[in-house]
C-alpha cells in the first residue's frame, strides 16, 4: 500500500468527477466489508446506511479507516444527520478538495 501523503496527494491532483469516483469506489468498498457483502451485491448509496444494517460502532470503524486512508478528520454529525453513502462521498470528496 502507498503511504498515505502520496495516496491523498494523488487524490488531490484528480479532477472533482474522477475524484468523487475514487473516493466512492473506497467508501463502497469499507461498507461492504464491514456490512459483510459480496462485490455483486447492490449497496445503495441513498438509502441509511442504518436501514442497510450499521451499527454506530461498526461506522465508527469505518470512519477511522477513511481519516487514516484520507488522512483527515471526519465530523460525527456528518456520518449522523444525513446518513448516507452518496451524503459521505459528496463530503469526503469536498474535504480533500478544499485541503
């Protein structure tokens, strides 16, 4: 695995749609994982990720993973107020663009 300055830095450099994609692809990928599903599972993106199953500690492992990947800090009441993946990645994808 690359570490991580050169993995956000590459981030960075991408432009806002392949970025949002990256940043999807990941988040997708850490969901999966930790709400055991095959790759050929459907994951919607805008439904709760607590109606898919979540608990509060599981997504608290996942935001862990993502601000180590990312290496940034994601605030609570973004995984909490609107709690969907699409919401996450719009988010994600801003935070990296904006540091």
């Amino acid at each position: 695995m690359p570490p991580v300055d050169s993995t956000i830095q590459q981030l960075r450099d991408l432009p806002r749609s392949e970025l949002a994609e990256e940043i999807e692809s990941l988040v997708i990928e850490k969901f999966r994982t930790v709400l055991l599903m095959e790759e050929s599972e459907d994951l919607p993106l805008d439904i709760s990720y607590f109606d898919l199953g979540l608990t509060s500690l599981r997504l608290t492992e996942i935001r862990q993973s993502l601000e180590q990947i990312l290496d940034l800090s994601i605030n609570v009441n973004v995984l909490f107020n609107e709690p969907t993946i699409a919401h996450l990645v719009d988010h994600l994808t801003q935070a990296i663009q904006e540091s």
